[in-house]
C-alpha cells in the first residue's frame, strides 16, 4: 500500500518488496546487508535475541500490530478445541517462524507439556494447502488469516486457538532495522516508519482497496480474502489512536513471560529489542 500510494516516494525512497520467510531467515537477510528493513513477529525476534542470535545487530523501530496475531489454527472438524487437545498431534509452521519459536511458552502457560507435540517444517505459502490436505492436524497461522485458511479447505470451518488468550502483553509484527542502519543513518529509518505507517493506517481503513493491491503486486494472492484479513487486523493496529508505538514497559513485561516461561534464559533487556524514537508523534 505504501509503494502503491507513492507514501515511500514522497519521502525520498526506492524501496523493493520481497517475501518473506519467517523470523530466522529475515533476520538473516538484515545481518548480511541484504535486506534494510524486515517486518517480523516481535515476539519471535525477542527469542531469536535471547537465545543469542543477531543480539545487538537488529532493532525493532515500530510496531505493526499492538497484540500478536498468532494462532494454532485447526479444522474445526478434528475436534480440537483446547490447547490440551493438541497433545500427539502434528502441527505444520515455518522454520524460525514465530507460531514455533513461541510454542514453548505457550505450550507451558496451557498446562501441556511442548514435546508431546510434533512440528513438521512446512513453507509458509503451504500453510493452509497442508491443512487442508490433512497431512497435518493444525497450523501455525495469524488469527485473520482464517478466511484463507477456509478458502484452501474448500469453506470447511476452522477453529483458533490464539496466543493472546495464555500469553500477554507480546506485540505481534514490528519493523525492524539492522543496528547499523539506524546508528548510520536514522533519518531514513524515520523516514521509512513515517512511510510503512501511513500505508498500514491507510490499509486498515481502505481494506478493499489493500486487497486490490495486494493481488496486482502478487497475482496468486485472493483480493478478497486478503480484504478480510486487513478488515480483521483493524483492532490490532492502534494504541490510543496511534500507529507503531512500542512500549518498553510492555517489553519488559514480554521478556520476564519468556523467560519465566523457560524460552530464553535471563538477560536480555528492552533496550536490546527496541530502539525509540522513530515513531511519529
């Protein structure tokens, strides 16, 4: 929506769009100078960082969404409906990916031990194809992406079980920048934010339009399904009327459940997750 509406341009940058591949991979792409901006599940950046990997390199600049969007997403045929029904099944996600970088700490805060539970890698575009095939019994998904989910099952309903309702205060996609860029040159990293909020604040509320958009720069993405997505995230995106703030008390507060949940080992700070100043007022 921001290259679309000509929001980047205004401010001066040529910016590429590629897919992405979950938050190990992206992370990836920012250390090694490939990529200057990446929008990933905070929550998974923060294990990422207290496990000790890109710590120091990468920094969260604004938020996407105001509470995480992940879910393990089933068909409501299978009968589950409660976390401790996923015990001995097989859940499909992305390698890095947030819903399984997660999964330890929700896992635990459910009341169920996180190994009686398979995870089989499965590339993110294939998701909902290989629910729907039944190869296995959930996946690891956004809440709003239900109607895509149901639309690759053929209209069969789906049932959610979000993270939000064991785990609190964890945001859900951030945009982040490498150290680097925002110590080199943090008038482009505050230009680029002012940019990819304007067009989130614009998604949100044209979401008919973010559809159409979407499908003319990936013509295999639904218009339809993807309006209802942006329609659906709209209650996700604000905090008191604003868009990309990121709270360091709530940081805080995200990395102690982590930890205490025994998902990253202590010491990791707020200051080393997110990096102020680059949200406009």
């Amino acid at each position: 929506m921001a290259l679309e509406k000509g929001f980047f341009r205004d401010r001066n940058i040529e910016v590429e769009i590629k897919p992405g591949q979950g938050s190990a991979d992206n992370l990836k792409l920012l250390a090694a100078g490939q990529a200057q901006f990446s929008a990933n599940d905070l929550s998974g950046v923060m294990v990422m960082l207290g496990e000790g990997n890109h710590k120091g390199g990468v920094r969260a600049v604004a938020a996407i969404q105001q509470r995480t969007l992940n879910s393990i997403t089933v068909l409501r045929e299978s009968g589950i409906s409660v976390p401790a029904d996923l015990v001995g099944k097989k859940i499909g996600g992305v390698p890095g990916g947030a819903p399984m970088l997660l999964w330890p700490a929700y896992a635990k805060l459910a009341g169920i031990d996180p190994t009686r539970v398979q995870w089989v890698n499965v590339p993110a575009q294939q998701t909902p194809a290989t629910l729907a095939s039944g190869k296995v019994d959930g996946i690891g998904q956004f809440t709003v992406a239900r109607g895509t989910v149901e639309k690759a099952a053929q209209g069969r309903p789906v049932h959610l079980l979000p993270y939000s309702d064991v785990i609190a205060d964890l945001y859900g996609n951030a945009l982040i920048a490498p150290t680097r860029l925002i110590d080199e040159d943090p008038d482009l990293v505050r230009r680029f934010s002012e940019a990819l909020l304007e067009g989130l604040v614009y998604a949100i509320d044209h979401p008919d339009e973010a559809g159409q958009i979407l499908h003319k720069h990936v013509p295999s993405a639904d218009p339809a399904a993807a309006a209802q997505e942006v329609a659906l995230m709209q209650p996700y995106v604000l905090s008191n009327a604003r868009a990309g703030v990121l709270d360091p008390e709530r940081i805080a507060r995200a990395i102690a459940v982590l930890q205490g949940a025994g998902v990253i080992p202590a010491g990791l700070t707020p200051t080393d997750v997110v990096a102020t100043g680059f949200v406009p007022a």
